[in-house]
C-alpha cells in the first residue's frame, strides 16, 4: 500500500485529535499531509521549536525526513504538556501520549533535547523548570514508583492487581533505577544549559537525598530492602518472582533493579546499563551539591555511593564472548551468571555513550555494540524491511525504532547514521510520527500511535545530524 492511499484509508488518533479522513488535512503537497494537532488545540507553543522546525523543513534535502522531523520533534509540546503555576513555581505535568500518565524517565526525556533552545526562548525555560518541579513532588511522594497520574486522588488500574505499596496518586509502582537518574539528568542538563540554580530548592535537596537513600536499600547490602512488588497477571514480563524481591543477589555494591527501563521484570536484578546510568547520575548530583556551599557531607556520600558502583561495575559487569570477546552483560547476580542481551528501551547497552556513561571508543563498548547487532542478541531482528532491538516487552520479531535511533545517536560513521535514518523514513507507515515497535516483515504493523518519547528523541537525532553533518540530509 502507498503511504497516500495509506493516509487517506486509515484514521488516526494524534495527541486528542481524531482525523477520520487524512486527505482533508492535506496542505503542503499529498505525500506530506498536515499531521500535526491544529494550532488552536497544541498544549504549548515554543517559538525557539518552531524556528527550528521551519529550518530544517527549509534547508534539508530529503523531504520527507524534514517532514517527519516537523511532525514529531515538537509533538511533546504539542500534545502532552499541562503547564501551570502552582504555589508560585512552574509546574509541568507531562503524558506519554496514549497513557495518560507521567512517568520519570519519559517525561525527562520528552523535553531534554528543547534544553538547547532554553536561552532563545524564556517561555520555553519555564516548562522545563516546572517538569524538574513536579519530578521534585512525585519523588518525594515515592521513590519507588515509576508512573504517576496527575489527579492525586484517583486509583490506578493496577489498584487491584498490584501487590506493593500503592497509594493514591500513582499509575505504577515498578522499581527502576533509571526512574531516579533520569530527573537528575535533566536538572544537571538544565543547570549547565541556562546557569539557573532557583529550580534546586528545599524541596528539590530533599528528594535528592531519598533517591541516594533509595540507591543504597537497593544495594541490599544486608537486607533485602522495603521494596516488593508482585502483579496478579498472566504476563511472566509484569510478575517478579519469590514474594515480589526477584531471585538471589549476592551483595557487590551494585544497585538492584526490579524492572527494566522497558518496564518488564528483569531476570537478574543487578541491569547493568541501569547501573551505569546512575554512576553518571550520582556525579552530576554532587556537583549541584558543590553549587551550594552548605552540602559536604552530601558530597562525600554521594561520591562514596558512584565510587563502590563503579568498582563493582569493573569486577561484575563484563564476561567473554566466544565471537566478540570482553563484552558487558546486560543484567548479571554477582554469583557469576550472566544474561546476555541488549533491550531497546533506554538507558540499553547500546545507549551508554549517549547518556555519558561510557566513551564511543571504548573497546569494551565497542565490542559490545557489534555482539547487541548481531544474530548473539536474542533480541535483534532483522527483516525484509530493517534490521533494529526489540525486547520481551513487545515480544518476537517486533523492533523498536528507540534502537535504530539509538544506533545513529552513538555512531561515528557517516554510511551507518545514513542507514538509521533511511530505515526510519522507511518504517514510519506513512504517518509521519514514530511507533513504539513495528513488524520486521511490515512496518505497517506497529504498536503505539501516539509514543511522545520516540517521537522527540527521533527529532533530536535529526537535529544533531543537521547540526553536525547536514549533507546527511540531503
């Protein structure tokens, strides 16, 4: 079927707005319909975005990647913010898009690549300070959780099914340790952006503070910690074993993680990406510490935690490959069993340059990368349309575009980051937006209509590659 006919036949939901007939949108030309949500119903609207969606739709050869890029780098501000001033202090309540529910990880990553466009656009700065705001309330309200509903009182869906602490308030109470460095990311990168420090008050020190105490239960370096999670279902990826504290660590001084940033239950709870992650996290923390003069203990105690993870990240992290050599495992026990595997979801193994955790030219790294591309990977699949990760939680043969694009974002080599953004103009089916997963064989065939997270990080990739290399573009 021809992306036209496509377009014109299938109804699609974006943001809240349901187009039952694609063709009356039509404005530019009829392989590149208007498919944003219409102007009068955006949630937010950023000047500094626009412009550069204006460029890149002026300057950039292939058509239909501008046209993508102009479809989904704005769509978190077009479609899932809620901005409001509350008790005086920006507050920004952000959805996935088809869930209607903030979780840590993605919201952080949904506005971080607009934090380039902080200092052009005042407006802009302000909703991404009132998402560090509302990250600061939800921590506090559990460090525990991963997913949030904005109304307070209502119940989760998981209410009933879910056996851990739920309270009112919270969408999702699955432990990972991403959910926790994910909002120090964004305030570090807020910080280094724009020189504010007003968004790290009390308030903000304080649920610092919780996730290094969150960290160091989950070391469980004497017992098994407060936290426990079991989930009355049929699906083996959203149950953890052994009265909700998942099978056997020995204590190393990693941090146990009950999910995966996918959301699927690990298999061994030290996730070895996640770890990573949080030693990037937990340096980042004590320099905003250092900015306040007052928090040396803190300091201490946070350079003390990053130091025994990344000592325990060189004695458990790696094992041999027969075909690649010393490779990093992706989920380990300390008791010498090894899982090895890449997901899609992020913080991956394939992600670790990205978020600063590893150097491109690490050896270690670089063998790595080449066993996650290749048949070794349960979780690679390659197809008749494009090779790319998957992961259990959209099951066999399904790739997840977050790999393709993970796959430029770390690439150094010009026919490789061509080849991620083909195979994504290729597998779009049409719409203009990115999926959560597609079909090997079909990219017609994928999950996720309105998957803001891919959609924006998708945008940042094409941005870096018109900032760095625009003949890329051509």
């Amino acid at each position: 079927m021809k992306r036209r006919d496509f377009i014109q036949q299938t109804a699609l939901t974006i943001g809240a707005v349901q187009f039952s007939n694609l063709s009356l949108a039509i404005q530019s030309t009829a392989d590149f319909p208007d498919v944003r949500v219409p102007e009068s119903q955006r949630k937010f609207r950023s000047k500094a975005v626009e412009k550069i969606v204006n460029e890149i739709k002026a300057n950039a050869g292939n058509k239909e990647l501008a046209w993508m890029f102009g479809n989904c780098f704005p769509n978190t501000l077009d479609s899932t913010v809620d901005f409001n001033i509350i008790d005086g202090k920006p507050d920004t309540f952000v959805i996935t898009g088809d869930i209607d529910a903030m979780w840590l990880r993605d919201s952080s990553a949904q506005v971080w690549p607009y934090l380039l466009l902080c200092n052009d656009d005042k407006e802009l700065q302000q909703l991404i300070k009132g998402v560090i705001n509302r990250q600061t309330k939800l921590i506090l309200k559990d460090p525990y959780a991963n997913a949030f509903l904005k109304d307070e009182t209502q119940k989760s869906k998981y209410w009933d099914s879910d056996i851990t602490n739920m309270t009112l308030g919270i969408y999702e109470r699955k432990w990972e340790i991403d959910s926790l460095c994910y909002p120090i990311r964004l305030a570090y990168g807020y910080w280094r952006q724009t020189g504010d420090l007003s968004a790290f008050d009390e308030e903000w020190f304080m649920a610092m503070k919780l996730v290094v105490r969150t960290f160091r239960e989950q070391q469980r370096l004497e017992d098994k910690g407060p936290y426990h999670f079991e989930r009355k279902t049929s699906r083996a990826i959203d149950g953890v074993p052994l009265g909700g504290y998942g099978y056997p660590v020995k204590p190393t001084g990693l941090i146990c993680s009950t999910f995966r940033p996918s959301d699927d239950a690990t298999f061994y709870s030290y996730l070895i990406p996640s770890n990573y992650f949080a030693v990037t996290s937990l340096k980042q923390l004590s320099e905003i510490f250092g900015t306040t003069g007052k928090h040396e203990n803190e300091i201490k105690d946070v350079l003390q935690l990053a130091n025994q993870v990344s000592e325990a990240l060189k004695k458990f992290s790696t094992t041999y490959h027969p075909l690649f050599g010393k490779i990093l495992a992706y989920e380990v026990n300390g008791f010498g069993s090894f899982n090895l595997m890449d997901d899609a979801n992020v913080p991956s193994l394939l992600s670790l340059p990205y978020l600063g955790a590893v150097k491109v030219s690490d050896h270690v790294y670089q063998s790595t990368r080449k066993y996650i591309w290749s048949e070794e990977n349960p979780f690679f699949f390659k197809g008749k349309i494009a090779t790319g990760i998957g992961g259990p939680h959209m099951g066999v043969d399904m790739i997840w575009p977050l790999s393709i694009i993970m796959k430029g974002m770390t690439s150094q080599n010009e026919i490789e980051i061509k080849a991620c953004l083909d195979a994504l103009q290729k597998t779009h089916a049409g719409t203009g937006f990115i999926h959560e997963s597609f079909y090997k064989d079909d990219p017609y065939k994928f999950t996720r209509k309105w998957f803001a997270w891919a959609n924006t990080i998708f945008g940042e990739f094409v941005w870096k590659v018109y900032r760095e290399n625009r003949r890329i573009l051509s």
